[in-house]
C-alpha cells in the first residue's frame, strides 16, 4: 500500500489508487453518527437506486411487454419471484463491500491465479458489453425516435456521453445518484400514466401475482419466464453493489458502524428494487392491457413506439404523445443504465487486472468495448432497426455465460466466516441463497442452449 502522499498524488493525476475500490469516490459520503432512522437512511439513500437501474433496462422491456401481450397477466407472478432473488443477492453484494472493504472483483482476483483473474476480466467484461450493447440500441433508437436521429449518430452520441460522468465524478457521488433517480422516477411516471389510461383489471393483476402450474406446462410460457428470470440478475450489478456500498463513510473497527452500514444499505437496496419491480410490472400490464388479444409484432422497440400510436391496436387511447412519452423512458433508461454500467467497467477492470491507467482512460475503453460492436452491426445494416436489435439475443447469451462467474464467489465469499467473521450468510440465507443460484444458473444454460439449437 502506498503512502498518503502518493496517494494523493495519484489522485491529483487523475490515476485510481491502488487498494480501494472507486478509490475517487470511496467513503465520500457522510454519515451522521446518532442521528434518527429517517435521517440516517437518507444519507445512505442512493446506491441502491443505481443498482435497480439495471433491473429495468431496455433489454428488459421487450421480454416484459410480450409476456403481458402473449399471457396477459399470469406472469406477473414471474416478476414477483425475480425480483425477491434480486433483492437477496444484492443485499449479499453490498454486506460484502462493507465487511471487507474490498468489492467483488478484488476478492474473486486474490483468490485466483494471475492467468485465471485474466480470464475472468475478460468473462466480465463481455459481459459489460452485453448488458450496454441494450442500452446503446435503447438509446440510439429513443434519439432517432424523438429527434429523428440517423440511428449511426445518435449510438455515437451514447459513446460521448461517457464524458457526461467524468464531469459528475468531479462533482461528487451524490450527484451521480441524484441524476440517475431522477431518470428513474420519469421512466415510472411514464408508465404508471400510460396504464392508468390503459385501465387494466385490478383483478386480473392481483391473480397474475400468484404463480400457477400453467407457467411450467405451456412450452412458450415457459420459455417466456425463463427470459425474465435469465435477464433479471445482471453480472455488472452483483460488482457494482460490492463496490458503491463502499461510497459511504465507515470506521470498520467500529462493530456497531458495520452493522448499522449493512442493516440501511440493505433497506436502500431492497427499496430501490421494489421500484424496479414496479416498473417491470408496469411494462408486463401495459402489454396484457393494451396488447393482449391484439396479435401485434412487439419484436422490436419501433414497434412499440408505433403501436402506441395505432388505435387499430390500443384503442382510443392511442395518440402521438403516448408514443413520445414512451420514447422519452427508453432514452431515460438507457442513459441511466449507461452511467452505471460505465462504473461496473472500471471496477472490473481495476479489481481483476489491476490497471493503474487515468480515470478517464478506464471509462472511454470500457465505453469503446460496448459501443465497437453495436456501430459495426449499425454500418453494416445501414441503420436497419431490426438488424440491429438482433444483437440484443446474442447479448443474453453473453450474460448466460458470466453470470455464474460472479454469483457464485459472491455465494462463497459471503457464506465464509473467514472473510465475513460474524457477518457470514446465516444458514437461511445462505441456502436460500444456493437454491436461488442453482435455479439462475440452470434457467441461463436452458436459454442458452435453446438459442444455440435455434441457430441450427
């Protein structure tokens, strides 16, 4: 470890120090020291909000949306069920931030070989890429729908906005979380007006919650909430909850310091992912609301935008402005989901390769890696939307691979009084936490291997 001098050098050069994670940013935030509950969670307040941005994603959309249009509401239930698993491992994710010091990355490389922590950079990395390559698309196709962007510019515009958080970072974290909750709150103001004036059946929505035998015996149904389970844990998220819960200010000699850090970032996390919940279940009810019964083509973000437009397909209350609200959640999502996949990048590659580079240098090659593919589909198509979300299934295929990469060290760290000491899994969660990982890991290798049969 570096004295306080180079460290402090290195920061001035804009070079990432060398043992903390987000080193800029790391215990930035205070923390009042005997101050209530509800000032206390505020200032721990915002690290779970960046979190649940990657639970509702565009590449999320699609598969909600098609499931209410195909199934009405009866995989509501699916959602439910995602969203409890999520809420369980990234409440691990963050305890093992806090307890340690150190994030997911930094403990999956000091437990492997130099060449194996290589790979795994690489195995995170392509996932990266998976999860920006939807909110590239989501948001260069919001740019084109709005402003009526040629889709090449507008996915160029998303490599510059890379840019937009070197300026935020300068700013301070809590910034960061602002910008991104306010994205949040547009994208579930937009679709909680736009169900309302979809009037679903409150009937049917509470029934849709409870899980039926349907879901396990209707092939397609099946398959359906295999694609929302599969794309519900993201690898990213599971790093960068290790590492933002570190933003927080916390003397780790301080038994009780450590307890109460765990006890409100969990209550953090686990709100923000309600809101994600909400919204995901907003995106499957405004498909069995105005899609259902239809048999409309929802392939593809476009068709969305139109349909929304088209009183042929959703009645009377279609109108240009729905199409444009809906425009405008996809650009606030994308966005979101960019800044915080930017940040899973660097804690990636610092944590595994152990990169000493400029800040800024982190973040525009992490920005490159995801955008490259995407603007090479989009040359080679001529701006063909539909080409071009094609990328979105390999995507997935991508996630399939690195997800249990990262779910299982977190399993293992967690669980491990070693590393945890009195902190560790309790045995509930620690086996609830296995079974959830078992099913995740066998619902990515079924769609894997069901897109791979598909290919043939």
């Amino acid at each position: 470890m570096k004295d306080d001098t180079t460290k402090h050098n290195n920061l001035v050069q804009g070079v990432s120090g060398d043992g903390k994670s987000l080193d800029e940013v790391n215990g930035s935030v205070k923390v009042p020291k005997n101050a209530g509950f509800f000032k206390t969670l505020m200032a721990y307040t915002g690290p779970g909000i960046l979190i649940a941005v990657g639970y509702m994603d565009p590449g999320n959309w699609i598969t909600s949306i098609s499931g209410g249009a195909q199934f009405k509401y009866r995989l509501l239930s699916v959602i439910l069920i995602s969203s409890l698993i999520a809420m369980l491992l990234q409440a691990m994710s963050a305890k093992l931030g806090i307890v340690t010091g150190k994030d997911l990355a930094q403990l999956t490389r000091e437990r492997t070989s130099k060449g194996m922590g290589i790979v795994l950079w690489v195995i995170a990395e392509l996932a990266i890429m998976a999860t920006d390559v939807a909110e590239i698309i989501g948001s260069g196709i919001a740019l084109e729908l709005l402003f009526k962007i040629p889709l090449i510019i507008g996915i160029l515009i998303t490599a510059a906005d890379v840019l937009l958080l070197l300026v935020l970072m300068k700013l301070g974290f809590r910034k960061i979380e602002a910008i991104v909750a306010t994205l949040v709150a547009v994208i579930l103001l937009v679709f909680a007006y736009e169900v309302a004036l979809s009037n679903p059946s409150m009937s049917g929505i509470i029934k849709g919650y409870v899980p039926t035998s349907g879901i396990l015996t209707n092939h397609s149904m099946l398959y359906l909430s295999l694609g929302i389970v599969g794309a519900t844990v993201m690898p990213h998220d599971l790093y960068l909850g290790s590492s933002i819960s570190q933003t927080r200010q916390l003397d780790r000699s301080d038994h009780n310091d450590i307890k109460k850090a765990i006890k409100f970032s969990t209550i953090d996390s686990n709100m923000q992912l309600f809101i994600a919940f909400i919204v995901n279940s907003l995106l499957l009810i405004l498909g069995a609301a105005l899609f259902f019964g239809t048999n409309s083509s929802l392939g593809r973000f476009v068709d969305l935008f139109n349909a929304l437009s088209n009183s042929q397909v959703v009645g009377a209350i279609a109108s240009p402005m729905l199409s444009m609200l809906f425009a405008i959640a996809l650009l606030s999502s994308g966005q979101s989901s960019t800044i915080t996949g930017t940040l899973s990048g660097q804690i990636i590659m610092e944590g595994f390769i152990r990169l000493r580079v400029p800040l800024w240098v982190q973040r525009l090659v992490t920005r490159l890696f995801s955008v490259t593919p995407v603007l090479i589909f989009a040359i080679i198509y001529k701006g063909n939307e539909a080409k071009i979300e094609s990328l979105l299934t390999a995507s997935q295929v991508f996630l399939s691979i690195a997800l249990p990469f990262a779910i299982i060290p977190l399993v293992i760290f967690t669980s491990d009084k070693k590393i945890m000491g009195e902190f560790a899994n309790r045995p509930w969660v620690k086996y609830t936490a296995w079974i959830s990982t078992v099913v995740l890991i066998g619902l990515n290798i079924y769609l894997l291997f069901d897109e791979i049969i598909g290919l043939f």
